[in-house]
C-alpha cells in the first residue's frame, strides 16, 4: 500500500481493489453481461402507461437489480 494509505485497513483496502480477470473469466463474464442485456432489452418493452408512476417505479427497480446483479457476478468472477 501507499503511503497515504496506511490508515485503511488491508480489508477494506482488498476488498475495493482492482482485480484482473483469469482468461477463462472473460468468456463467462461476457455470457452474464449477454443475458442480462437481453433481460433488460425485456424490462424495457414493459409498456407503463402515462400517469403510472407505480409501474414505472417497478420497471425502473428491476432495471437497477439486474444492473446490480450482473455487477457482483463481475466481482465473483474477479475472485476466482
């Protein structure tokens, strides 16, 4: 660690470190980023009428789990 940094721990300096993915990673992080393109391609169409502020909250929901989704199968992935 740098200097400036000895006051983070080693935990917390790990856990936001940049990790390169092993070359078999790279295929499997491309199929989860394919399906979950193609999932949100789905959450998209979902047709919310005007005035539903209901339904546009949920489609804006599940857009904001799938993107979080996909980034822990990244960060998974970068751990193996």
């Amino acid at each position: 660690m740098e200097q400036q940094d000895q006051n983070i721990s080693k935990r917390a300096y790990d856990t936001f470190a940049s990790r390169k993915l092993q070359d078999n990673a790279f295929i499997a992080v491309d199929e989860v980023k394919g399906a979950a393109a193609v999932l949100w391609d789905h959450i998209d169409n979902i047709s919310v009428p005007p005035g539903n502020s209901e339904a546009g909250r949920l489609v804006a929901l599940a857009k904001t789990s799938l993107e979080e989704a996909v980034m822990w199968a990244v960060k998974a992935y970068s751990r193996q």
